[in-house]
C-alpha cells in the first residue's frame, strides 16, 4: 500500500476521494503524525520546516501548486527525493483571469469610480484604448504564456520574458538577461508569474520601475520575495508607479501593520489568484505517484539546482 502524506490548506478528505478515482492501495494521511513520518509521498503545500526530513521512506514530494520555494528554503529536505510541482490548467485559467481581473480595473479607471460612487458624483472621464498598449508578462512558461496570449486576444500589445526563447502567437518573446531591458522598454503593465529562484529575488526593484513607462502599473502574482516592498512604495509616492495589484507578500499572511493593507493605490489579495482544485488536479498527482512508485521518472519534476 502507498502511504500518502498530506499537508495543506485544502481538505485531505478531497484528496482521498479524488485520488481514489486513479489510484488503487493506498491512503492518505496527516503528514504531521506519527503515519505520516512513515509516508512514501508527502502530497503538500507549504509544510513545516524539517517535517520532511523525519520520514525515512519518503520516495517522492508532490506540490500542491506550482510554487516550489518553500522546498528550497528548507536546507533539511532531501534532494536526492524526486520533486513534483503541481501544472495544472485549472490554476492556469484561474491565475489567467485574475490578472486579467487586475489589468481591467486599472486601465478601464474602476478605482476612480469606485470613488466616484462612495460620493454619489458622476463624473466620467476619457477612456483609456487598449491599442498599442504596452503590457509585459514575466515568466512565460504554462501559466505566462497562457496570459499573455490572452492579454494579445484582448487587444493589448504584449510581450513576454523568459529564460529561454519562446514562441508564442501574437507575442514578442524576450530571452534571458540580455532580453531584461528591451522587454521592459515603454511597459504600461508588467505582470510576474515568475518562479523564486536566486536570478528573481528583489528582481522588482527600483531599477526595474525606473525602466518602464511613466505610471505604470505593477501585478505580481509569482512570489513575493521578488518585489523589493520598499522600492514599490517609494516609486508610487514619486509618481513611476501609478499603483499595484498584489497576490503574494514576502511575509505571509500580511501583517495588520504593514502599509500596503491603508495605501489607496495598492490591492491585496491574499495568495489566492489560483488555488489548487483536487477536482482537476487529481489525475496528474495519481500519475506522479503511480510514476516514483515503479521507479520512472514523473512529469514536471524539478531541478533542485535550478530551483523550477
């Protein structure tokens, strides 16, 4: 029988009667107890720092996403044990409309009308065309690129930015450090899903504000150790930056104290732009573990040195 650990924001319950629909001999357990620190695979999100580093049999660690920084992070993890970051299409289309959601806000002037409402004034103003308007989309990979060819069907003018050269229909594809400058050249809207890696951390900084267009607008929807917090309040307060959409934090939850929660041009979310959905999510996850058990190689394994 294969031992599951689970350990996760979503419901273990959900897990089980999915997984059962793919996977026979099985069960899933608490990661965190005595069964789990027996487990063959820890099916989690975020667990506690040195929980994995306790089970002796542990053959395989599946994310319960696409973000694997909390693995890195975690010095006690074994890196000879194959890791599985979650793609799934669902969380795509979620993280897709999200940013679309944010995008449309800002540039259709919804937090003027919101305003305008809270005072029973109407006052319209000029509308803002979606032509020749510069959005940027960093790290265009399953879930970027899928964006960014949304953003291109909506009308707007995209281009992504990846570590290696792409294709993607309608989109102007830069690559690597050298590709950084020309792709932020004249950016309206620049949009992360990037993943954390040593090369992305503090990369949303102050030197990458100051090279976009004059009142742009900021969506980060990767990780947030990537946005210098300091550097994006400054440059909303000297005028850059008109204002930014937020979905991930370098501490969360976000403090009560923190000044993002009162800043007029900042919108938070709580780390919920795509959340894992057994319902989809379960056949490639029954597929990883079917894999590390036979001793094959999974799908979407990532590369302990490279971080993705």
């Amino acid at each position: 029988m294969t031992v599951i650990g689970f350990y996760g924001s979503t419901k273990l319950e959900g897990w089980r009667k999915k997984l059962s629909q793919y996977l026979d001999d099985f069960t899933v357990v608490d990661l965190v107890s005595n069964e789990g620190e027996q487990a063959d695979i820890a099916l989690v999100w975020a667990p506690p720092a040195g929980q994995l580093a306790k089970m002796p049999n542990l053959r395989g660690i599946i994310m319960q996403g696409q973000g694997v920084d909390y693995m890195m992070a975690d010095k006690t993890v074994p890196r000879d044990v194959p890791l599985v970051r979650l793609v799934d299409p669902d969380m795509s289309n979620a993280l897709s409309h999200w940013a679309i959601l944010a995008v449309l806000d800002f540039w259709r002037d919804a937090p003027h009308y919101r305003t305008c409402q809270a005072a029973s004034n109407w006052h319209p103003i000029l509308q803002r065309p979606t032509s020749k308007i510069k959005v940027g989309v960093m790290g265009v990979g399953a879930i970027g690129g899928l964006i960014a060819a949304r953003f291109t069907a909506l009308g707007f003018d995209v281009r992504g930015w990846a570590r290696k050269p792409r294709h993607i229909d309608g989109v102007e594809v830069f690559a690597g450090r050298g590709g950084l400058a020309p792709f932020l050249e004249g950016l309206e809207i620049l949009i992360s899903v990037l993943p954390l890696t040593p090369e992305t951390r503090g990369i949303m900084n102050t030197n990458m504000f100051n090279q976009l267009n004059k009142g742009a607008y900021i969506i980060n929807g990767g990780r947030g150790q990537q946005l210098v917090e300091k550097d994006l309040l400054n440059a909303i307060k000297r005028g850059q930056i008109a204002g930014a959409a937020l979905d991930v934090f370098s501490t969360e939850p976000l403090p009560a104290s923190h000044p993002f929660w009162s800043h007029p041009s900042i919108t938070i979310w709580p780390h919920v732009a795509a959340q894992t959905n057994p319902d989809t999510a379960a056949r490639q996850v029954a597929a990883a573990i079917t894999a590390i058990m036979a001793g094959q190689e999974p799908d979407n394994r990532v590369d302990w040195r490279r971080g993705y």
